[in-house]
C-alpha cells in the first residue's frame, strides 16, 4: 500500500561505527545511528513503524519492518523532536541505510516520511 508522503517530518541522521563491540574476525561491523524526527507541522504527528533497507558493501540487502523504534511509538508535537538511538550489524566493513516511517495525523490517517540514505562507514575508511 503506497501512503501520502509529508516533508512536515525532517528526518536528520548521525551514524558511528562500534569498534568496541565489532568482531571484524567474525565480519561483525556494529554501527549504532541516532535519529531526529522533528516535526515542522502543524499538528502532532505518531510514528507507527519503520522499514528499513540495509545494504552491505557487497550489494547484500537485508529488509527490516517492525512497529515503532526501540519499543516505542512516540507522539511529536509540532515545533519538537524526538531523537533514539539504534544500531545494525553488517557482515561487511561499510553500507548503506535507508527506508521510511509510516506515521499518523491527529486525524488517525496514516503518511509516510523518508529516511535518507546515510552511509555506514569506518572514520579511516574514508577516502
């Protein structure tokens, strides 16, 4: 099901590799990224899910759905943000994310919001 986009919800990311808790012996890459979603609305807005694309630098997509982030579905008031933490596993050393939130209106319909692709990467991997 194709939902309405809406550009009221800025998504802005940060993303660091994890080599304290990576195993490049055992081609476990954690990266942890943090997420703002402020909303440039008028009216709250619900994250309700995320889709994720997750892809290796081997071109391996890996696809992750689930409701809400980090167990929670948080409402935005216009003009606030909401901000969390997660992290990923690659099997490589870089990648790439992207994907989208569904969200809901004050009026229960439901839109979605992009997540821009952001890059997974090593600080010295860097050219």
């Amino acid at each position: 099901m194709n939902l309405p986009e809406s550009d009221n919800i800025q998504v802005l990311v940060k993303a660091q590799y994890v080599p304290e808790q990576s195993r490049p012996d055992q081609n476990q890459y954690v990266y942890a990224y943090t997420i703002e979603l402020l909303n440039k609305g008028d009216n709250e807005a619900q994250l309700i899910s995320r889709h994720w694309y997750i892809v290796d630098e081997k071109d391996q997509q890996q696809e992750v759905q689930g409701l809400g982030v980090i167990g929670k579905q948080p409402v935005i008031s216009p003009g606030k943000s909401y901000t969390y933490t997660s992290g990923v596993v690659l099997p490589t050393k870089s990648g790439t994310m992207s994907g989208s939130y569904t969200m809901k209106n004050c009026a229960g319909e439901e839109f979605e919001t992009a997540i821009p692709t952001f890059a997974l990467v090593q600080p010295h991997a860097l050219h």
